[in-house]
C-alpha cells in the first residue's frame, strides 16, 4: 500500500508537486508531498539526491 500525500488546508484536500530541472527543463527529480508541507522541508528532502556540480 502507498502512503497518501493529501494535506489539509483552508482549501480543502491538496497535495504539492516539488521538482529539479536541468538546464533545458527536463525533471530530474521530483517530490509528491502534502499540500500544507513546507517548500524549505521539501528542497530538503531533495538535495541529497541532487547531481554534483561542474
């Protein structure tokens, strides 16, 4: 079983789409979190996964 990432708001039920592109605006990786979750805790959770830099 999946966990729901459904976060309760004013607006209801949402949930957020965290993404990193590269250059050319391809995704290279992204985060379905819970709408009400911070966008500091996600770039968190991505950062580790992030490619080195040239």
């Amino acid at each position: 079983m999946f966990p729901r990432r459904f976060g309760r708001t004013k607006g209801g039920l949402n949930s957020k789409l965290h993404a990193v592109c590269d250059g050319q605006g391809r995704p290279m990786l992204i985060l379905l979190s819970e709408g009400k979750m911070s966008d500091y805790k996600g770039a968190t959770l991505m950062i580790d996964g992030l490619p080195g830099a040239k």
